[in-house]
C-alpha cells in the first residue's frame, strides 16, 4: 500500500500518455468529440458532466481519504448542500455540532428548515447528548473535528458506534465527518467508522489561497451514485483550471502540515503564557478537553488556534487589527498567516442562535513563515492590547 505523500503526487495522476507529461493537463474544452452517435471517446461529452482533469483530482481525494468514490464540487458549501439534499427529505432530521461553522449551520437552518428539514445542535464530545437527540427520523449526524471555531474535539470511532446502535430508521443514519480543519494528512474519518467525508477544498488541500472548492468522498457506492446525478443535475462542479490548482496544492500537503502544526503548537504556547489572554483552544495543549481523543484519531493536531481575550471584544478587534504578518481575513488553511474575529467575520450567521459565538474570540490559521516572525507579530499585537 502506498504512503500518504505518495498517493498525493501519484494517484490519479499517471503521465499524460500522448505526451509523456508528468502534470495532469487542465482540460479547458467544454465539449468533446464524440466518435459516432453516443460512442464516446474516455468517456466524456460535455464538461458539466466530467472532465479529465476533475477525474484526476476526485481520484486522488478519494485515495487519500481511503474512500471508493469522491466527487468534486465547486466549493465546499456546494458540496455540503448536494450531499445534504442527496440524503435529506422534508420531515428528515438532521443532528449538528453545538458549535458548527455558521455556513453550515446557515444552510441547515436558513435553507432547508424552510423545506421541512429539522435540526438539533449537540456537543457531539457527549455521547450520552447525541443518543438524546437522535430521532427515527434522524437521517444525518454531522461532524466537524476539530469544529469552527472552537477546536472542539469528537470521538469519530465513537460517534460512528452511537450513530449505528440508535433508533431503527429506513434509510439509517449516516455520519459525515467535515475534515477540512484536520485534512486527509491529519485524520481519516472513513477508516474510524464515518460514512462520509467532506471537505472544503479551499482550505487545507489547495492550500494557497488561490481556489475554491470543495469535495465528498465515500464508499458508498448507491450515495456515490445519487451524488453524481445532482453534481451534473444542479451544475455545482469546479472548473478544470480550479480542479489543476488544488492537485497542484494536494502534491506538498503533507510537508505543509507538518509545518503548520510545528508553528501552531509554538503558537498556542506563546498565548497560553500571555497575560492578555483568558483561554486557548488548540487540542495540541494537554489541558485541552479533547486532547486526548485528538492524539489517538489525529497524526498532528494542526494549524489552527482560537482564543479568547481577557479585555473583552475591544480587546479582540484591536489584535486583529494590530497584526502585519497575520493577514485580517477570513477563510484559512493557506501558507499565508490569517487573523479573524468569527463573530464579526465568518461566524456572524450565528449570531443570536444557540451556536453564537464569543465576542471575545479570535481565530488564526497559522501559515507556514518562519514561526519566530510569526510570535514575534503575535506577541506585539497582544502587548499592544494588554496596555
């Protein structure tokens, strides 16, 4: 079996036959010649359906997830919409983080609660929460690990054995694990007992903040299948100059996490020891609650870091706005250094929900400059916020 950085630079990936090149071409047509009536020539005919270059990157995500089938979106909430529809009908259930990503929990409560969908928010790190919550009707149990924003931390093997002994239900539950915090690099859902996997593929796996996409992998072949038809039906598919972009990022994932997860963990030591900071949340910290789940289902425990301010929001706006190195702006997983406040920023869907989020709370997505530079930013800006 091959190695992780292997199948990221191999696996749907073998030189061009015509050729010889060694990098997957971007296939820009938008149409291909057919040989007769219906006889087509690699299987394509028309881009919205399939392209070679988004059959490269799907193969690839697929290996790197150990799933049989992955399928490729426009962007991760196209993704999570088209796997959500796939599964879902009015009068389903649908169980989600207490502390979910607002585009998420937008999409859910905004969208699909209008079409009959129910939902229930849990702190999925309490199994006895989510048996509660789980209904005949529940028809998805959504995770995230670590969620957005609070680095919260679920047991997926757990979770999977929760899902799978609850209520009888026709179709059963399935559990989807969103893995874009972690990456394939960190954590891989399928092989703890999850049934689907999910990913923004803006993030971590393109890497460099030039892309927007997102993915589905799964070896489920019937789900597979359903989520293809909608892929084509509703047209949420990447273009092939973005599919090119994030097997470009895939290829130095593995090195890039490494480093991310090197620097995070300076990082969260150098805010754990601030006099301005109240709390971290980093599953890396032994004090963390679920540092213990994270180290057994997690390689690393990643680039990403959250915490509160001892001064309050005014506090937290002055230290994103008090950085150079850590850019002020939303999204994350890019080589770049980002700064946020997801109360103001990525999160403000919540607000006023029960999965709002602390207005003291500033996020980073550690990127992967010299991390020396990168505290020495941090610690000025909270210096500056202290007084």
């Amino acid at each position: 079996m091959r190695g992780f950085a292997t199948n990221a630079i191999h696996a749907g990936q073998e030189p061009d036959p015509t050729t010889g090149a060694v990098i997957i071409p971007i296939h820009p047509s938008s149409t291909f010649a057919q040989d007769g009536v219906g006889e087509l020539r690699g299987g394509y005919d028309y881009s919205r359906s399939g392209n070679p270059t988004r059959t490269a990157l799907q193969e690839c995500l697929a290996a790197l997830e150990g799933g049989r089938h992955g399928v490729a979106f426009g962007s991760g909430m196209g993704a999570t919409d088209v796997l959500l529809r796939s599964t879902l009908a009015p009068g389903d259930h649908v169980v989600i983080p207490h502390d979910a990503y607002g585009g998420t929990f937008r999409l859910i409560d905004a969208v699909l609660a209008p079409w009959g969908v129910e939902h229930t928010s849990v702190d999925l790190a309490d199994l006895t929460a989510l048996r509660a919550a789980l209904r005949p009707t529940t028809r998805v149990v959504w995770c995230e690990t670590p969620t957005n924003p609070l680095l919260g931390i679920a047991d997926i093997a757990a979770l999977a054995g929760v899902v799978r002994s609850g209520p009888s239900s026709r179709p059963p539950a399935r559990l989807v694990v969103d893995n874009t915090f972690a990456s394939p690099y960190l954590q891989n859902p399928l092989a703890l007992g999850a049934d689907v996997v999910l990913h923004s593929t803006t993030k971590y796996l393109g890497g460099h903040s030039d892309v927007v996409g997102g993915v589905v992998v799964t070896s489920d072949d019937e789900l597979a299948e359903r989520l293809r038809f909608l892929q084509n039906a509703v047209g949420s598919v990447p273009g092939p100059f973005d599919a090119w972009l994030t097997l470009r990022g895939v290829k130095t994932l593995a090195v890039r996490m490494e480093r991310h997860s090197d620097s995070a963990e300076r990082v969260a030591e150098l805010l754990t020891g601030h006099r301005a900071v109240e709390k971290v949340f980093y599953p890396g910290l032994p004090g963390h609650p679920g540092h213990e789940v994270a180290a057994k289902q997690m390689r690393r425990f990643g680039g990403m870091v959250s915490f509160l301010l001892a001064g309050g929001r005014a506090a937290a706006l002055r230290v994103c706005a008090a950085t150079e190195l850590f850019t002020l702006a939303e999204s994350l997983g890019g080589v770049e250094s980002l700064i946020e406040h997801p109360g103001v920023m990525t999160h403000a869907s919540v607000a006023g929900s029960v999965l709002e989020v602390p207005d003291n709370l500033v996020r980073l997505s550690v990127g992967i400059e010299d991390v020396e530079d990168l505290i020495d930013d941090l610690r000025t800006a909270l210096d500056a916020a202290a007084g």
